[in-house]
C-alpha cells in the first residue's frame, strides 16, 4: 500500500514538472500606421489567412502561437483601406513588426497629387488602388476622366464620363468637364454651350457665365 502511494506522488510530481518545462512560444509585437503617420485601430491581422491579432486604439497588436524558426506570411486588412501583405522571417522575440496601410482617401489625394504633377500613370496607378480599397466610384472615375481629358484622350474621358452619369451622378463639375471635352476635343460649340449651361443650372459660377455668353 505504501509503495503504491509512492509511486502515485511521483508521478503527479513527474507530471507537474512536465506541466512547468513545457515551451511557451514568445509573442511578436506590431504597430500600424495610416499615411499621415496616425495610429490605426481595428485592423485584422492574418498569419497564414488565420486570424491572429485586431489593432487596438494605438495601433498595436501582438501576434501570439509563433515559431522562431518560421517565415510567415501575414496579411492586415480593414475596410477602406488597402490591404497590406509581409512576408518576414520571425528571428528573435524582441523584434517588432511596423506596417503601413492607406485609406482610399490618402490614395485618392496621391492620385490628385500626381495630376498635378503630370505623372498621369502614376495618378492611374493610385486610383486603382483606391479602387480596391473600396474608393468613391465618382471621385475615381471623374479623375480618371480628367486625366484622359489631359492627355488628349477625348474619346475616352467621354465615355467615362457618360458612364458616370448613366450611373445617376449629376454635378457642375461633371458637366463643366463635357463642356471642356467638346470645345477642346471635338470643336463643337453647340454641346460646349449646352453643358456649359447645366453647369451653371446646378451652381452659378461667374466665370463660366462670361464663358458661355463669349459663344
């Protein structure tokens, strides 16, 4: 009897130490900023399509389960946003992942920023990721159209724009620039004065008033 009662404390001594050596993966800490360097919160993060950690109010998250002898790949998504994806080799716990992520905003204003430097393709480059960030439909598209109108892609910055309005937007501006493509593209001042008058029907402006009676 007493050398069964031995033999039960030993093995719940064996397997508490067992219980104690076991190895605990170390975490990875993470931080991720928008473009103006702001901190972005609720962020899902992904190992291997696994989620594996959200960002909270500061930006910062812990990936938790990980090996040191891995590469990983990882994935940071949000709506509005564009995805970010990193493959990185997890090296030593210390280290600490920092991730960039752009709002279709920030895109859509590098877009601008680009137009107004004359890199169009570079402008077009960021509109399709703005588009895949899930980027206004009419403030996309009517820069795609300015950007056609620009290189003298007359054709196709009216098609753009006919999609546009076919898809139920109306504004000043849309008409302004059907205005400007028919003067500059194709010499007809009979449409010039026609989308030069809606122009001013949805908001008065005066320099497009001395534009349409100089016709």
């Amino acid at each position: 009897m007493r050398r069964n009662y031995i033999l039960i404390i030993f093995l719940l001594v064996f397997l508490a130490g067992c219980k104690s050596n076991r190895i605990t993966l170390p975490s990875l800490q993470g931080m991720i900023y928008d473009g103006n360097n702001e901190a972005v919160s609720d962020v899902e993060i992904f190992i291997e399509d696994k989620h594996n950690a959200t960002s909270d109010i500061y930006g910062h998250f812990t990936l938790t389960g990980l090996d040191t002898s891995k590469t990983y790949n990882l994935r940071a998504s949000k709506k509005g946003f564009e995805d970010v994806n990193l493959t990185f080799p997890y090296s030593v716990p210390s280290q600490v992942i920092y991730l960039r992520m752009y709002s279709h905003t920030e895109l859509l204003v590098c877009a601008e920023n680009m137009v107004k430097d004359k890199k169009y393709v570079e402008a077009e480059n960021y509109l399709k990721r703005a588009e895949l960030a899930g980027g206004s439909y009419l403030s996309i598209n009517y820069l795609r159209a300015c950007i056609k109108y620009l290189i003298s892609d007359f054709d196709s910055s009216l098609k753009i724009i006919n999609d546009i309005i076919n898809e139920g937007y109306v504004d000043s501006y849309i008409y302004l620039l059907l205005a400007d493509i028919y003067e500059t593209g194709f010499s007809d001042a009979e449409k010039t004065k026609e989308f030069l008058q809606k122009s001013l029907e949805l908001s008065y402006d005066p320099v497009v008033e001395k534009r349409l009676n100089s016709k």
